[in-house]
C-alpha cells in the first residue's frame, strides 16, 4: 500500500482490467504521471493516458484524470489503454500497417492518419468492451462531451450512440443532418463487420472520414487531442521491418457490399471520395518515401537517411548468399620421420628429451642429443579466402534517388555489399556523380552500417567516374583477391577521360584489372549492345570508350532498365560467390 489513495485504487484496478482481456495477461505496471512536468518527460501532453509500444507500457496522468472527473473510470481507462496492447493495433508492426493502409485512404490529407488510426482503433476496443464486460465507456465520454462540438466530433460520438443503442444526444451535442446520419450509420457498420479483419476497415472508415477532415484539419486535430493516446505509440521503435500491405481498394463504405444492409438516408460516396479504387497486391511493400512518412506518423524519432539503410537492409534479406571464396593452396599437417643429432647453435626447444634419453648415457650436447624430424606428405588441402567488394554506384541524375522511391541500382549494391560482410570479406562502397561529387568508405571496411549510409546517398548531378580513388586503390596489387563491380548507365564511359593528373583513364583502368586479383564487371543500363551503330554522336563515343574497356577485360553486363540489376545481384551472387574450386576459378581472372 502506498500513501496516496488514488494509486492504490488505480493499481488495484489494473489487474482487474488485465483479466477483462485473458487471465493468462501478463504486461508491466503503468507508468503513473503525478504533475505536469512528469507527463511532459514522458511524452504525455494532451491525453490523460498513452501507450508505448516498443516498449509494451501504458502511462496514465493521474493528475489529469482528476481535472477530468474520470477517478471513478479506473477500470475503463485501463482495460482501453491494455486493449491498444492486445487487439488494434497490437505490435509495432501492425500499426505501421494501418497507418499505411490510412494514409492511402487520405489523399490530401495523409498527414492526418495518426489521429484516424487512434480514432479507429479506439471504437474497436470501446465496442467490445462495453459489450463484453462491465465497462461503462458511455460514461468517459459523457464526461468528456464539449458544449459545442466540430462535425468531426459529432460524427464519432453518434456512430457510439449507434453501436451502443443511446439516444440521440447522449454524447452527441446537437442533432446531426440526414447525410450525417447515414455517414454515422456506416461508421458503425464498419466497426461491426470488420472487427475481426480491421485492416480493411480502417480503410473505409477513412474514406469515410476525409471530407470531415478536409473542412478543418487542425480543428480536428485539437478537438480529439485528449484522446490521442497513439499519437506517439511508436516512440522507441529502431526502424527495422518494412511491412507488407495486404490488398485492399480504396473504396467508400457506402459502395462496400460488405456493408450493404439497407443504408438510410442520403449516405453516399461523397464525390472525392468515390473516385479512389487504388488497390495493393497482396505481400507489396511500400515505397521508402512511405516508408519514412509512415514511421514518422507512428512517433518513431528516425532521419530519412536511417530509415532508408533500414528500409534497404531489409528488402534484400530474402535475396542474401554467401560471398565468393577463392581456394588457396593450404599446408598439410606435419608428419613425425624420425630423429637427427641436435647440436650446439640450434634452438634448445627443439631437444626431443625422449628421444635423447632413450639412447642411453648422460646428455652430451651435440653427441647424445637428438631433435625430432618432420616432412609433410606433399598433399595440400585447398582453404578458401574470400574476395573483397569494391563496389561503385552511379549517382548522377539519371539515377532515383534511393530515398524517395525504389532504386534498384542502391538495392543491387546492398544485396552484393551485405553478402560479403556476412561472408567475412571487407567492402569498399564508393557514390559518385559529378567532378568533387564522391562519397567512400574510408578503404576496406566490415562496417554493414557505414557501407549502407553510403549506398543510399544520393547527389543527382552530372557522371565523372572518381578516377582518382581508383588509382590509389590499385597502385599496387591488391593482397585479397577483389572484385570490383561498378553499376551505372553509358556514364561509365567517364572512366576513359584523364585524371586531374593527366593519367589516361585508360592506363588506370588496365591497371585496375592487373592489379584486384580477381575480376571487373561493369552492370550497366543500355539502349542497345556495345557493337551498335547508335546514330548519335556523343552516344556513339561512349559505346567506343565502353569497347575499349570491354577489350581490357571488363566483364559487360547489358541490362534493359534498372529493375534486371537486381536479378544481374542475385545471379552474380549465385554463380561467383561460392566457397568451391569452380566458382574460385570463374571468380579469378588470370
């Protein structure tokens, strides 16, 4: 017992509101909120209670629930905020879910999904609740009822007054219009038919909802503040896990068949609202501009730059093999002969005392003192040393920028860079674009995270291949076999101009095969092959510098687009990066 009455009443509840959802429940106390400033720290601002997560914890702001009349709501508030846990949305990750399918259901108006999600997820939980336990939900939101009341928030207290069979003006302020009414009645329909698949529910009903909050977002946002205890639920969260969509069209509830009891009134599609009927297939991923808009509406604190490493990281694990391995000749055991005289100068360690012993009389240096001698059976056993990845990514302009949308040059780079790092070899991951424009691990390094930061970059301007970085790496033959991959377009030709030295890029280029002890491949994206006659000047002296490199030993891989540079990944990966002696051989150029 503590000596504050009011914690010791909520603590006492608090068990019994986990039993309302499984006797089996178990989930950390609350964390309790005593005055303005605790509540602040915590992250609880406008709401009196709030979840987290990551972390799996409700905090309740004790003080608030005083100023709001709601101590006797101990069990309510609660079992509401445990239900944020158990049922919608759960976890982290079908919360970013339904933040996505919402927001797909919002055009114009995405930035709002959180609060629709909350609003959402809050009338599946309160309806079971006051439906299948003592709880008296009804009653939180007659404390809470204002004495004027935006559209929006009329709109939500009667789809309650509907499911739970109130009169009019219970929890509503006023009477609504006919339209209203219908809008109300398909809110309510929503909450019963998809109770159990509430990922398409929580699509019509922010369909429904987006003229309401089209006429004032920010009054929207500030009339259902102290209710928003999902706002941040995502605090905490790394970023990791790019969640799938399950398909499911954009359609207003009013043209759902699932809906299609009698609908009264004048309920209808709204005119904006009808028009979408975007549809996902099923298992499709978002876009990493979505990605980072929808971490970022689940309150997780991330930069784009980190959640584009995540967002990489994690669409090529399905795809990931091990790095090639070249076979080395490796020694054989050593094999005991026999014996030969130690004598003075040899090391002392050598001495084989058994040995010496064994021939009877005292220990004479050099006379009675004998060494063991070994051969080997001059059979080697093969060992294998993984190849190292240099590996060079076009970033000019006519490549995406992997932030914004899919870049499959960045997701080719990141599948063939993770597979050497879970190989054992090092990386060196080089972005460039135009003259001073070049962003490189510092050298050969194991560092996953500091090779995905570079890979994801993005500079948009003009092609100058970094010459100079690749005069410097291979001045001198490499000690590990390395094979250098560059991916770009016909910008590759730059590689054939003179360094700020004056140095022909052809001599470094040569040089570069002479000295990676294993081989070069240039994966590029061409309107034709390299023997074409293209009818355009400059295009035509590109593919004749390109010639000049593949005549050097440049292993050219021709794709049609940039989407095949994944497929050119996981083919390489397959036939090159595995530990036996035949991919050791095709792997190495002699």
């Amino acid at each position: 017992m503590s000596a504050d009455p009011q914690l010791d009443h909520w603590q006492a509840q608090w068990q019994r509101a986990l039993q309302l959802w499984s006797d089996h429940l178990q989930l950390q106390e609350p964390l309790w909120l005593f005055d303005v400033q605790a509540a602040t720290e915590a992250g609880l601002t406008d709401s009196f209670a709030a979840i987290r997560l990551t972390s799996q914890r409700v905090m309740v702001n004790l003080q608030d629930i005083t100023q709001r009349g709601l101590d006797d709501y101990a069990l309510e508030v609660l079992a509401h905020e445990i239900g944020h846990h158990v049922y919608a949305p759960a976890n982290m990750t079908q919360h970013l879910q339904l933040l996505a399918v919402i927001r797909q259901a919002l055009p114009g108006s995405e930035q709002l999904a959180p609060l629709v999600a909350n609003l959402y997820t809050d009338l599946l939980i309160n309806q079971h609740l006051q439906r299948n336990t003592p709880c008296q939900m009804d009653a939180i939101y007659q404390r809470l009822k204002p004495a004027t009341a935006t559209p929006l928030w009329q709109l939500y207290m009667r789809i309650y007054e509907r499911l739970w069979q109130l009169p009019p003006e219970t929890l509503t302020s006023a009477p609504l219009s006919s339209s209203e009414e219908g809008d109300a009645w398909l809110g309510s329909r929503i909450i019963k038919v998809y109770a159990k698949d509430w990922l398409t529910g929580a699509s019509r009903f922010a369909t429904l909802l987006l003229r309401y909050l089209q006429d004032d977002e920010q009054a929207a946002n500030d009339a259902f503040g102290v209710l928003a205890d999902t706002a941040d639920a995502g605090n905490g969260h790394t970023g990791t896990g790019v969640p799938a969509l399950p398909a499911i069209d954009v359609l207003h509830p009013s043209l759902d068949p699932e809906l299609s009891e009698q609908t009264p009134a004048t309920a209808d599609a709204h005119g904006d609202c009808s028009a979408a009927s975007a549809t996902r297939s099923a298992g499709q991923a978002l876009e990493p501009q979505e990605y980072y808009e929808v971490l970022r509406a689940a309150g997780v604190d991330i930069s784009r730059h980190d959640a584009t490493v995540n967002y990489y990281r994690d669409a090529v694990r399905p795809y990931l093999l091990p790095f090639p391995a070249k076979s080395t000749p490796a020694p054989s055991e050593p094999e005991r002969e026999g014996t030969a005289l130690w004598e003075p100068g040899n090391d002392p360690a050598e001495i084989d005392w058994f040995a010496t012993l064994l021939a009877g009389g005292d220990p004479i240096p050099g006379i009675t003192t004998h060494k063991a001698v070994f051969s080997r059976d001059g059979t080697e056993q093969p060992r294998h040393q993984v190849c190292d990845l240099d590996l060079y990514v076009d970033s000019s302009g006519s490549m995406p920028n992997p932030q914004y949308q899919l870049s499959y040059p960045a997701l080719a780079g990141v599948l063939l860079c993770m597979s050497a790092l879970r190989a054992g070899a090092q990386v060196q991951v080089t972005l460039w674009s135009g003259a001073r424009q070049c962003l490189t691990t510092d050298g050969f390094i194991r560092d996953e995270a500091g090779a995905l930061r570079i890979l994801t970059g993005f500079f948009g301007g003009s092609t100058s291949f970094p010459l100079k970085l690749l005069r410097d790496t291979y001045a001198q033959p490499r000690r590990t076999p390395t094979q250098v991959v560059v991916l770009s377009d016909d910008g590759v030709s730059s590689m054939f101009a003179d360094d700020e030295e004056g140095t022909p890029g052809a001599d470094i280029s040569a040089r570069t095969l002479r000295h990676c002890g294993g081989a070069g491949h240039w994966v590029l994206d061409l309107p034709m092959e390299l023997d074409s006659q293209t009818g355009h000047p400059w295009l035509q002296g590109a593919y004749e510098k390109m010639r000049v490199g593949r005549d050097q030993g440049w292993e050219v891989h021709r794709v049609n687009g940039l989407e095949p540079m994944l497929t050119f990944a996981r083919r390489f990966s397959r036939q090159y990066y595995q530990a036996n002696d035949a991919t050791a051989q095709r792997a190495t150029r002699p």
